[in-house]
C-alpha cells in the first residue's frame, strides 16, 4: 500500500520480504528488498520508476486506488533493468500514449527488454520538466550502475531520486533511515556497493562531485531499492565516496576450501601466527564451499589484504574457489595485497593456479604461497604460523 513521503510525492513500490537471491542466483538477499516506486502530485502528476515484473499486477492494481491511471501525465524511467521497469508493459497498457521520460540509453534497454516503441523522451543531464511549483532535473549517472541509469532531483521538495545508487538490499516495513537499525542497514548499504558498484568506484566519485557541484540542496534520497534516506542524507553520499576511493579496513580475509580439512588447518594456522604477531588486525576465515559468495565479497571490500587457499584437484583449484576469484575479478578490487596457501597429495598446481588468478584480479600478490603435503603435521602447521607472521608484517 501506499505511503506519503512529503506533501507532494508517495511512494507506491513493492517490499519484498521473500526475495533470497537477486539477479538470478548471482546475488544474496538476506533481508528481502523493496522496488521503490514514487508517485508525485503537483500541477502535474508523475511515476518515478515501477517494480519488478512479478509484481506487475499487483502494483497497477494499488495504483489505480491511489490515482486514476489517465490522470498520470508523465513517466521517468530511471534505469531500464526488470526490477524498476517491470511493469511498464502491464502500466502501458492502460496508457499508451503518456511520455516516458528516461535516458536514451535506457530506450534501448526499455526495447530491447520489452519491444514496445512506447511515447519515449529521451533527455540528458541538465534537461528540465515543469510539472507546477516543482521542476524536475535530470541528471544522467552512466555506469551507476548501468550505462542507461539516471538520477532525477525534485525542486521544491529537494529530493533525489537515485535509483539503484545509495540503495540496499532490504525490506523494511519502516521506509526511512532513521526508523531502522543502523548496523543491519549500513551492513546491506555496504554489501550493496561491494558486489555491484566496486567496479563503477571512478564514476561514483565523478557522478557524486558533479551532483554537488551543481549546488541542489538534498533533503531527502529516495532510492529505488530498501530505506530511504530523510535523516541526514549526505551521510550515504559521504560513505560512498569513501568506499569509492579504494576502501579498506585493518582487515585480513582468509578464503579457503578444503576436501580432507589439510586447507581448512592450514587456513587456521595462519590465522594463528597472524594474530600471535598483530592481534589489532581483524582476521575472518571462510569456507567458500559453505558461506554465502556475496557476504565473503563484501569482507574482502573491507579487507586490506585476502589469503586465498584451495586444495589441488586435478591440477587446478576447488570449484567454490574458482567462482569466488572469477566473482573477484569481475569487481576490479584496487590496493590489495594477496597470497595463496593449499595442500596437496600429488602434482600440487593449486598455489600457483591462485596466484596466477589473483594477479589477474589486480592483487598485490606479495608471497609465492605456500603448500603442504597430504595433511599438515605439526611441523607443517607451524611453517603456517611462520607464512601467516610474515605476511601480516609485510603488509
Ligand atoms: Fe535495481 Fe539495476 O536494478
């Protein structure tokens, strides 16, 4: 149902309690999440965004008991993926002809999802729309996350509607941030930046000194996903730029799998020498193989420095292993250091595979590694102890 948000603008989205995995199975979503969508009545009256496909009906329905349907004058598409245009076609059909306001990236995207040649107004960063006491300004925000994404900004009320940027993964019956806890939604806020935005970190830092360069006040963010931002809302903005700017904590991040528990030893030898020579540093250990792919990405975003450790298996590294470098790869994480560690039984590939694979990734790879045949013994675990005090020095 709908909630207002100020005079002027009620949001009229979908929480999604269920919602587990996102973009497929690709992303975790612990604590659900919401497809925000606004509604804003001035002299003329404007949707922000739309919901996910699945919702489709259920979200035209409760539109038509906030407003009717022909009395919306404009539409503004923010960002063509499914999650926010996913109801476009249920929507378009009882009002074909209203404009849709959107980049002209996002007309390809819309099409190419939909492959409707809707009423489509294409507009760029500084483009205006008069909608009465309030003017609407577009600001395009390329590779925020997608080439077609877009901010619009609310004059009069000063609120940004950010879309995907400054958004998280999480339902809440309580629409504001000041409503909620700050360590579940700081910890969905950071989540949300490691395994989607890492990778735009230049053009985040770019888009966000652009915005505050053209001098609009922002009372309030209203993303496109989980809480929105009323009670000091440059907080996030201050946070992304710090996670942009190549961010880390006084953390080390030890991501191993194990078949016969000789790595997963291993693993936590070097835990041990880590802390027996700096025990300020936060050292966390996975298992790749049972510890969800999305929550070890956002450790490593806070990591200094990862250890990486697989058993050899057929002359290369673990499957579980595999996917979570490939996942790092694809992230581009910038100024960390790495080495990897694993036993073996026979020809033993796995320490070189990983090192190979994390200086792919851009990793600082600053130990050739270190291996251990069959299961460690005592002597093994304590060479361990050794690789793990001297890489925690040399960091
Ligand atoms: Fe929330 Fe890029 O869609």
């Amino acid at each position: 149902m709908s909630r207002k948000i100020t005079e002027k603008v009620t949001w009229v989205g979908k929480i999604d309690w269920e919602l587990k995995k996102f973009h497929g199975n690709e992303l975790s979503t612990h604590r659900g999440s919401s497809y925000n969508s606004y509604l804003i009545r001035d002299k003329k009256t404007v949707l922000i965004d739309t919901v996910w496909k699945p919702f489709a009906d259920e979200f035209v329905r409760n539109l038509k008991k906030e407003i009717d349907l022909n009395e919306i004058d404009y539409i503004v598409i923010n960002h063509g993926e499914i999650d926010h245009s996913g109801a476009l076609v249920e929507l378009m059909r009882e009002i074909p002809d209203t404009p849709i306001y959107c980049t002209a990236n996002a007309v390809k995207s819309l099409k190419g999802h939909y492959h409707h040649d809707w009423n489509f107004v294409e507009v760029k960063t500084g483009d205006t729309l008069d909608i009465g006491e309030s003017k609407l300004i577009f600001i395009e925000a390329r590779m925020l996350h997608w080439p077609d994404s877009m901010f619009t900004y609310m004059t009069g009320e000063n609120i940004l509607f950010s879309n995907d940027a400054f958004g998280q993964h999480y339902a809440s019956e309580q629409l504001f941030n000041d409503q909620v806890k700050q360590d579940e939604l700081y910890y969905e806020a950071m989540k949300y930046y490691a395994n989607i935005l890492t990778p735009f970190s230049g053009f985040v830092t770019k888009k966000i000194k652009e915005v505050m360069d053209m001098g609009l006040p922002i009372d309030i963010i209203c993303t496109s996903h989980g809480i929105i931002w009323r009670d000091n809302p440059l907080q996030i903005v201050n946070k992304y730029l710090e996670w942009a700017d190549n961010y880390q904590e006084n953390q080390i991040t030890i991501i191993y799998d194990t078949m016969w528990n000789g790595t997963r030893r291993m693993a936590e030898a070097i835990a041990e020498g880590i802390r027996s020579s700096d025990d300020a540093v936060v050292v966390k250990l996975y298992n790749a193989s049972k510890y969800d792919k999305n929550d070890i990405i956002t450790e490593v975003f806070k990591s200094k420095a990862v250890l990486v450790g697989s058993p050899t298996i057929n002359r290369g590294i673990s499957f579980s292993i595999s996917g979570i470098l490939e996942m790092i790869k694809g992230l581009g994480f910038k100024n960390k250091k790495a080495a990897a560690f694993g036993a073996y039984g026979w020809s033993g590939e796995g320490v070189k595979v990983i090192n190979e694979e994390l200086k792919d990734a851009g990793f600082e790879v600053i130990d050739d590694g270190l291996r251990a045949l069959w299961n460690p013994d005592e002597q093994a675990l304590q060479q361990c102890g050794e690789f793990g005090q001297r890489f925690v020095r040399s960091l």
